[in-house]
C-alpha cells in the first residue's frame, strides 16, 4: 500500500480539532426520574425554554428544533424547559401540567457543549432516542479553484481543514469509530494525475492510498465491518467493486454495459450494497448482495434519475437525489415502493438516530449545508462557511 505523507502543521491543527469532545458531565437530582413519553414522530412538539442567554440559548433552541420541537410560548407548550447557565447549563424539564421530568446539570467543557448535552438530555426523555447534538460532520469545501475535506460539529460550528492539498477532493465518508475518513482526491503522483480514493488517519493525519488503477477511483464507502464499496473503471466500464479497509482483497460487485453506476452505500448489516444504474435507459436506484449474485433494482415510484442513496442506520429507508427539473431529497423503503418528496436539494446523508438528514442546498452565489427532520420536514440551516459547501457525511 502506499503511503501519502502530511504536513506537520496541518497535523497540529488537526489534533487540537479532532480531541473528542470533553463530554459535559452531568449532575442530577435523584429525586427526579427521567420519563421517556409516548409522542407523534411526524408531529413538531410544542416547547418552551426559559431562563437561558446567549450561545447556550441559541444552541438549546436550534438542537431542539433539529429534532423535530417547535418553540412556543409558555401557555402552548406541551413541555418546558427552566434553567440557566450562570456557572453551568442547567435544566428542568417539566409537562404541560407541572409534572417534573428531571433536573439535570451539565458541567465541564464549553457553555456550547454543555448546552448540546442538555439538549441530547431533554431528546432522549421525551422520545426515548439518543440525541445527535455532540455529533460530527464532513464536507468537501471550496478553497479558492480547489475544494479541501473539512469536519464540523453537526451544526456547522468548528470547522476544521482535514486536507491541503489544494486540488479536487470529493465524497468524504466516514470509517467505524469515526477515527477515519476516507474520500476522493485528485492527486499527481510520479508526474501523473488521476483519482485516488485515501484512507486518511485523523488521530496521526497519515493518509494511505486505497485505490489509484488507471481511470476511475471514486465514491468510497465503508461498511460497518470495514469493508469499502467503490465504484472503479479498471476493467473499462465504471464498476461497483468491493475491497478490504487497505484495497486488499478486491472483487467486482456489477459488470454491466451501463457506463453509469455511481454511489455505491451499503445496507447496515453489511448484506446488500445499493448504487445507481441504468435499467431500460433510465437512471434508477438498484442493489446487489455484497457476497455477489443478480442486481435487483430497488423501485421508486412517484420519482425520477435518483442517485446518491444514503441507506438509515437501522435499514429500514433509503434516502436519495431526484433530478425532476431542479434536485429534490427523497425517502423510499429500503426494499423499495412509493418514494415522498422532503426538501429541494441533494447528497443527503442520514445521522445515526435515522430521523435527521443533512444535505446540500444550492444558492445563487454557492452551496451551504442543512439539515432536516425527515418525519416533520422540518429544514435548520448549519453555520454558513466561508466556501461552497456539499457532499456531507454524518460521522457514525
């Protein structure tokens, strides 16, 4: 395998980026009980919020928001939450009639991280599902002519450069652990330029290179166990290929004559890999089983030329692009069926509660990131970057 080496001072922004969060350590009166309600997931909840200023206001209110509540006022309100953050972020969660759900604390790291546990707190409590406020994601961003790969906190907040190389990249994805990324860069090796799809450490910022055949090396993704899905044009026409973490082991998933499959994912299990093809010459979603076999495609009526499928962590949809005109993010059942329309834009990528979307928006002057509450419809904007930001991928 060969290895890439990295500039020791990207190295040193990178590691003060990539310390895992100092989780907010939280301190709770016993005498309240955390009480998981029986709620809606298509409906937005009604919620107050009280007592709180500044950034942890804000970010209360957006994480809140993200996750499907809606922000009223008190006398509308289905629950409210009551606290401050004078030495640290404090919260009192309580029901429409007064009935206290908890009183927590969270202390330790930032007033923002503090203020993301709570939020995950207050999640967790009313749905019985782990919050995704002290998430990571990441992007390719344009820097100048080039693009580099970048890593946030979900909300756009701390963006960090990953790459410096000051060429194309594409299509960053995550690897199990969230301790590498791999993706897409346009690389001159020896005097030759040609894709190259990279394993890159973000603990030690050592990148080794997974794929570089002649032709195409693109749309890396990483199976829970390891294995990469790519898709190659080593035999010619552009492939669905199949690979150990390192590019080892390597095997042909599909061998069509369509010279169109792209965006391989594969299911959480590991058992199907889905991608985009060409049936009847129509673009359509389709998948094949990992251990190889026949390609199935995977319907999605109502919609048309999906691509860019994102498979939810606990398989039960598939999200994608439709291109009807202009881009519209879709949801269909993951063995296929009637597809809905959720929001215009693209690259959607599921977060790991397998409600939340974030994906690409197009502008007038560039693209920026957002994300969206896929039972609600519910879109929050991330922090805007300096450059045209796309093709996002939800750390797992």
């Amino acid at each position: 395998m060969k290895h890439v080496s990295f500039t020791s001072l990207l190295l040193v922004a990178l590691c003060a980026m990539l310390v895992p969060f100092s989780r907010a350590q939280e301190s709770t009166d016993p005498s309240r009980l955390t009480v998981i309600k029986e709620y809606d997931p298509t409906k937005l909840i009604p919620f107050h919020i009280s007592g709180y200023t500044g950034e942890p206001d804000r970010v209360l209110r957006f994480d809140l928001e993200v996750a499907g509540f809606k922000m009223v006022e008190a006398e509308r309100a289905a629950y409210k939450l009551a606290g401050d953050n004078a030495a640290a972020v404090r919260g009192v969660l309580s029901d429409r009639n007064g009935a206290g759900l908890f009183n927590k604390t969270f202390s330790g790291g930032t007033p923002r991280q503090q203020a993301h546990a709570l939020a995950d707190a207050v999640v967790l409590a009313l749905t019985g599902k782990k919050g995704i406020a002290q998430t990571r994601v990441a992007f390719k961003m344009a820097v100048g002519r080039a693009s580099e790969i970048f890593v946030s906190d979900y909300d756009g907040h701390s963006p960090a450069a990953i790459t410096a190389d000051s060429v194309i990249v594409a299509a960053p994805t995550w690897a199990p652990g969230n301790r590498s990324l791999y993706y897409t860069a346009y690389l001159t090796v020896a005097g030759v330029e040609n894709t190259t799809i990279l394993a890159h450490n973000l603990g030690t910022g050592e990148r080794d290179v997974v794929a570089r055949y002649s032709g195409l090396n693109t749309a890396p993704s990483i199976a829970n166990d390891g294995r990469v899905a790519m898709i190659l044009s080593k035999a010619n026409s552009p492939d669905v290929w199949i690979s150990s973490s390192t590019g080892k082991n390597l095997k042909r998933l599909t061998e069509t004559r369509a010279e169109d499959e792209s965006s391989p994912c594969w299911s959480p299990d590991g058992r199907w890999v889905a991608f985009v093809t060409k049936m009847g010459g129509r673009r359509v979603l389709a998948k094949a089983s990992s251990d190889g076999g026949p390609i199935t495609r995977i319907a999605t009526s109502g919609v048309l030329n999906p691509s860019e499928p994102s498979w939810s962590p606990d398989g039960t949809t598939i999200a994608f692009t439709a291109q009807m005109g202009g881009f519209s993010i879709c949801v269909v059942p993951a063995e296929g069926g009637e597809a809905k329309v959720l929001a215009d834009g693209e690259d959607p990528s599921w977060a790991p509660n397998s409600r939340t979307l974030i994906f690409t928006k197009r502008g007038t002057a560039k693209r920026t990131l957002s994300l969206l509450d896929v039972p609600t419809k519910q879109v929050k904007d991330v922090a805007a970057f300096s450059g045209s930001s796309s093709q996002p991928a939800w750390a797992r």
